[in-house]
C-alpha cells in the first residue's frame, strides 16, 4: 500500500534540509569568504570560444551524496565554480512528471524494490530488455511518498541513503542554479508508452530556464531544432560507446562522430565519453598522444563536453591517483579544452579549473606555507628511496627531501623505508633463506640489512610499494631505479638545492648492541662530510623516535631534532610537552592524532597540533597519500581537500607525503596565494558531514585515542656500540631494552592482507 500524505513528507525532508543548509554554511565560515564571487580570469582558453571550461555536476555532488538528492544539488551549488551546470538526466512518471534519475530503473537509486517488491517488469529499451522498477510505473504521489534515494555505487557513504526522496525537475530548477542542463535519454522508450519528453520540454522551457538539451537520439534533438531559442538554450548530441547503436538512425555512435558537420546541423556540442579524446590502453596507462576529436570539433564550430569523471574511479597511472591532474590533462594542455567536463565531483573539477590551470611554472616554495616533506622521496610514483624518486621529489617541488638511513653488514649507510627490505625490494625471492625474526624491530619475518653485505644488496632490485592489491602504482616502472647511499643522498640534495634534508634514523640501538654498528656515527659523519654541518642554507631536519637518538645531535645548533611519535594519541600534557623540549625543536605525529577518524568519517579535531606549537614546537603530519580509498569521505576522496585540512584548517608547519607533487600544486597555487581567488578549497570541518546524518543511523562512536604518556618520550641512554657481531650476540639473562616507539608497519606486495585490516590500517594514519 502506497501513504498519500504529500505535505508531510516534504516536511520531513524540509527538516533534513536545513542540517544540509548549516553545514554548507560551517563550510564557509570556515573560510575568510564563501566560495569566491570574482570573475573568471581573462586568461585565453583553448575552448571553442575561448571561454573557461564549464563545471557539469552530474546529479549534483553525486560523489558524495545520492544522485539529484537535495543534498546533491545543493553541496554542488555552494562548492563549485560559479556557473557551474546542475545536470539531471530526465525520467517520466506514470502521470507525466518529470523526475531527475540518471537510469530508466528506480532499483539502481532508490529503494522501490524492498518498497514495492511485487513492482519488477521487463520492458525493451531501444531494443534491449531491461528488468527492473520503472518510474513510468509509478504516480509523482507513489514515488514522493514511498521512495527514497540511495546511493548507487557501494564505495561511496551509504549513511545519506534513505534520506531524501526523489527530486522532480522543479525541485532541482528551483534552487536557481547557474545553469540547468537536461539530458534527455529515452525518447523513443517514452514514446512507444505514449509519454512525449518532446511534449514536456515545450512545456518546461515555459515555466523555467534549460540552458543545455542534451539527447544520444538524434530524433529527439532534431524534433527540438525549431522548438528552442539557440541562444538561450543549446541542443547537445550525448554520444556512447563507439559500438553502442543510436536508435533513430541505427548506426554505431564511433561512426556517426566521423561526420562531425552532420551533427552540426542538429547540434551545438557533443557529449563524450573521456576516453574518446584520452584513450587509455589495456594497460592503464594513457595512449601516446590524444584524439584529434577536439580539435576536429571544433574547426566545424561544435563544442565538446567530456563526461565520465568520478574521483573513485580507478583512471590512469599516469594521473598518480591525483583527480586533478586528469581533468588538467583536458583542459590544461597545449593543443586544445574541452568546454566542460561532466563529473560526480564538481569541487574536484572547480579547484582543478579555477585553481591548477594555468600554474604550471610556479614552484619556488611559498614563505610561511606548511614545509613538503617527502616520504622516500616520491614513493607513489617510483620505487622509495631511489634516484628516481628523488629526482621526482625535486622536479615535483618538494622542499625537503628525506632519508630512512638503513646499515648493510658491512657497514655501508643507505636509504630505505625500513630495515625489512622485504617490502621495498626483491629481497623476498632472492635471500628468503636469510629470513628470521627480530622481536625488537618487528613481530614478523624479515630480510633484514644489517644481515646482507652491501654487494649483496645490490643485487636486488628496488620494488614500488602500494596501500592495496587493487591500487597499484606505476607498474611500468614497478622495479626501476637504483639504491641511494647516505653520501651520495646528500649530494643529490646539495647539487638539486632543495631547501633542506631529513634524515631519519631508525634501531639505533638494536644497531649498536647486537650488531656492532654505528648508525648514529655513519649519519654525523656523512653530514659533515658533505659541510651539512658547517651550513645553514639548506635546513637538515634529524628525526628518530628515539630521544637518545636526537640527543647526540643537540650539539650542532643549525640542526633541527624532530621527535617521531608513532603511538595514536588525543592529548599532549604539557608536563610531556616541556620534556619533549629538551629533545626536539619538532615532532612528527600521525594523522589520527589530529583528526580523529570513525567507519570513513572524520569526527572531532585534538588539541594536540595546539598542544605542541603553543610550545613553539613544529608539528609534522604524517603520511599523507593520494589514493582515495586511505581518504575520509570529508575529504571528497580528493587528497587536495586533506592537504587544505592539515595546511589550512589545522595549521601544521609540514606535511610529510608519498606524493609531493600533489601537495605542490596546492601550497603553490595561487588560490592558496591571494586574498581574492577565483575559488577557495574549503577545508573539511571534523564531524560535520557526519553531522548531516541522523543519530540512529551514525556509526558507535569510537574509543577516545589515549594522552601522550612518558613511556613514548623518554628513552634509555644508547648502548656502546659493541666491537664484532659475535660480541653483540645477546645475553639470555640480559633482558633488551626496547625503544619507547612501537615498530613502524611495512607495506608488503608480497604479504597478503585481509582487505579490511588494510583499509583500517591506511585510515588510521
């Protein structure tokens, strides 16, 4: 049975409306303005008529919530670029209402199935025959009173399903956005059940402004030619796949865009597929060069709007899991823009157009900006730790470059995310005979370097480490590269003059008592060789998690001692904070210990970030990545929006990251860099998407994180280094002192992980 009661349906929803409305307005006062109202700058395109590309929010912020939801359409609105097109692919009704569902089917976006389980058909679509519930099926009443929208890809948060029900054109129209765009689908489907969207459109075009028409039916657009003022509204030709058939004429789609002055005769545009501009091999890497579909376009004066964008998409290597860099890649090159991109993530695509074009020359570090550190250097690009990704370090802008310092059993210091070299190296295959147990470094097997000779180690290859099975980096160059020693590290930098090195020492004195090495003296010795010491134009920043570590540098006053915290903590007693003074002028913490994370959602903000710089204490955040599945949902699964958080909503003095070419972009853009820029990058607000979602529906709150505790600061002084291995073999009477800092995780190609414990492990970070 279907309830009638209209008006106290949109009540409800009224109510769920103005928890959107206050977060959207926490959003903005987070900033010094709302989303900037200054004009587009008069910068030249290379768009059809030179115009900047237009931002089309497919369902509105569909990314995030359900597809046309209120919630959608509204995020959309405030949190793109001005002008940015609300899309709505249209969908009629039993009694002729048209709603805004992008399939013909209620079951992919709503929950009609469990509503009305006995109300599946099967009709044909243009020659297909599709099961499912369908809107035709059903009055506007049966649908606004029963059905609500869910969220239709399972990688996005289902905590704002169910609430909102579905959206009549009206209701999307009567948010007055910039500009409304209206794809017709199914004109023929829609037809043959004596339902004319041709009919509609005459009547919608009366009532309210359609700035674009589009339809992948060229009878519909033709019906519409003599039927719509061109200058107020233009008719787009939607295009699928190459084989898909076009209903009118019963040609594949790839041979009707081989007669582009045909379309032009019915058309001002074409909507594309990406791929029909950038095509991507088999191998996920993009092809050699673009289509010459664009340009081609074009010179017959039709626009081209690109669809298919969606940051969770798993795109091309070439992108580095960056979003961005795939919608510069359409409008930011030197051949051609598209007009517009189509995308589930319009914020994504405003800060790409309005904030990242046109910027590529800019990458002189910004004074009083948060410092770029990297993580082995650009580790989500080549092999960590390698000249390769140094290299790219640099290139990217990074203002310091870092080194794990790991001791073969010669003696020889060299860069390498851990002592285990199972995880970043071929060690697995080659030396799995030599691996063994050390409880005081890890709990696990490993191929450890103090165990191999130098040349040893040089026989294996480096190997790129990734955060999941399913999110590979750079295969192509998955082994590429070679092994960095401490001294020719250091030379790298001095050469490259990047503004500083950190050098990060791990197992001082697992090192020195059972191995016979000295890693705290190979490291001052490397410094001043290379007149690190004897210098202050490039910063040398030494972190260990060892206090006794930091301790033997104190002496050097130019050096700058960075206490890495590896523990989860929500406080910093100021008791500790002084004690970590004694130590460290700088600290380096995980992201959870600032922004607290629950089930993908970011919940409340510490104190602790406060804590530490009150006493004038930097504070280095810990490690960011670009891969959305390491991302909370606040984040618009765009690793920009976490930079902006730490940067500008917490205030941390660094960043440390796997890719600091997505952190250069954005501390070196200029709408990080001016008092009026052409669109802010809000940063997320701990807990208040969350906030949006009804408490019976939010996920058991979390255990609060744990203060900072003297047994994480203080360490024992550093044993002597002893004199031979053998004389290192241990005392089974002698129990070992372990550091205070839990033993870092290695990343593991190799290893097999549950796919649950990964992801919980990479938000918590």
């Amino acid at each position: 049975m279907f309830c009638v009661p209209h008006i106290t349906c949109k009540m409800q929803h009224q109510k769920k409306m103005i928890r959107c409305l206050l977060f959207i307005s926490l959003l903005i006062h987070s900033t010094l303005g709302k989303i900037s109202a200054v004009a587009p700058p008069s910068q030249k395109w290379l768009t059809l008529n030179g115009n900047q590309p237009l931002v089309i929010a497919r369902g509105g912020f569909s990314g995030l919530f359900p597809e046309s939801s209120s919630f959608a359409n509204q995020m959309a609105q405030s949190l793109s670029l001005q002008g940015t097109a609300l899309f709505c692919n249209l969908q009629l009704t039993k009694d002729g209402i048209g709603i805004c569902l992008s399939d013909i089917r209620l079951d992919n976006s709503t929950n009609m199935a469990l509503v009305h389980p006995k109300g599946q058909k099967t009709y044909d679509v243009n020659g297909k025959q599709v099961h499912g519930w369908f809107a035709l099926d059903y009055t506007i009443d049966q649908l606004f009173n029963n059905a609500s929208l869910t969220q239709g890809i399972l990688s996005r948060p289902s905590l704002f399903d169910l609430q909102s029900p579905i959206s009549t054109i009206e209701d999307v129209t009567g948010i007055k956005p910039a500009q409304f765009w209206l794809n017709v689908q199914y004109d023929s489907f829609y037809n043959q059940h004596k339902h004319s969207p041709t009919s509609f459109v005459e009547k919608a075009m009366r009532l309210m402004v359609i700035n674009y028409l589009s339809s992948p039916e060229i009878g519909f657009l033709k019906s519409m030619n003599g039927k719509v003022n061109k200058a107020k509204t233009k008719l787009i030709f939607q295009v699928f796949t190459a084989d898909e058939i076009e209903p009118t004429t019963n040609q594949k789609y790839g041979s009707l865009l081989q007669d582009l002055a045909s379309i032009k005769s019915f058309a001002s545009g074409i909507l594309v597929p990406k791929e029909y501009i950038w095509p991507v091999k088999a191998n996920k890497y993009l092809g050699d060069a673009p289509t010459s579909l664009v340009s081609d376009a074009h010179k017959q004066g039709l626009e081209v709007y690109a669809s298919g964008f969606a940051n969770d998409l798993l795109g091309s290597y070439n992108y580095s899991y960056d979003p961005t860099n795939e919608y510069l890649q359409f409008v930011d090159n030197s051949e051609f823009s598209v007009d517009g991109v189509l995308t589930d993530f319009s914020p994504t695509a405003s800060e790409a157009i309005g904030c990242f074009a046109n910027n590529k020359n800019v990458s002189k570090p910004v004074k009083g900006k948060a410092l770029i550190i990297t993580k082995n250097g650009a580790s989500g690009i080549y092999p960590g730790c390698t000249d390769l990704a140094y290299q790219q370090a640099v290139d990217d802008g990074a203002d310091i470059i870092d080194c794990s310092v790991q001791m073969s059993k010669d003696g020889v210091a060299f860069c390498s995310d851990t002592a285990d070299l199972i995880g970043d190296t071929t060690a697995m295959t080659t030396f799995i005979s030599r691996s063994l147990t050390v409880p005081e470094i890890q709990s696990k097997a490993g191929v450890f370097s103090f165990d191999l000779t130098w040349s040893e180690i040089q026989t294996l290859k480096p190997q790129i480490a990734s955060v999941y099975q399913d999110f590979q980096r750079n295969p192509a160059y998955k082994n590429a590269g070679k092994f960095t020693t401490l001294p020719e590290f250091l030379e790298l930098a001095k050469a490259k003059a990047v503004s500083g090195v950190l050098i990060n020492i791990q197992n001082a004195a697992y090192l020195a008592s059972k191995k016979g090495l000295d890693i705290v003296g190979a490291v001052n010795t490397a410094l001043s060789n290379a007149t690190f010491d004897k210098q202050s134009t490039q910063q040398v920043l030494i972190q260990s998690d060892d206090t006794s570590v930091l301790s033997k540098f104190k002496n050097v006053p130019t050096y700058k001692r960075v206490l890495l915290i590896e523990e989860k903590i929500g406080d910093a007693p100021k008791q500790l904070v002084e004690e970590i003074k004694k130590y460290a002028d700088a600290v380096a913490i995980t992201r959870s210990s600032i922004i607290q994370i629950n089930d993908f959602f970011t919940t409340a903000m510490t104190n602790v970030v406060a804590e530490f710089q009150k006493a004038n204490i930097s504070v280095y955040v810990y490690v960011l990545r670009n891969e959305y599945i390491t991302l909370a949902f606040d984040y618009f699964s765009d690793p920009i929006m976490e930079i902006a958080t730490f940067v500008d909503g917490v205030g941390v003095d660094g960043i440390i990251t796997e890719y600091p070419g997505t952190a250069s972009k954005y501390i070196r853009s200029p709408c990080t860099n001016t008092d009026k820029p052409q669109y802010n990058i809000l940063p997320a607000q701990a807990g208040s998407l969350l906030s949006l979602v009804p408490p019976e529906v939010q996920p058991p709150a979390a255990a609060p994180l744990p203060p900072l505790e003297a047994s994480d600061v203080v360490d024992p002084p550093l044993p002597p280094v002893a004199k031979d291995t053998a004389a290192a073999t241990p005392d089974p009477a002698t129990p070992t002192v372990a550091p205070s800092s839990a033993p870092a995780n290695v990343t593991s190609v190799c290893l097999s992980l549950v796919s649950i414990v990964v992801l919980a492990l990479f938000m918590g970070y």
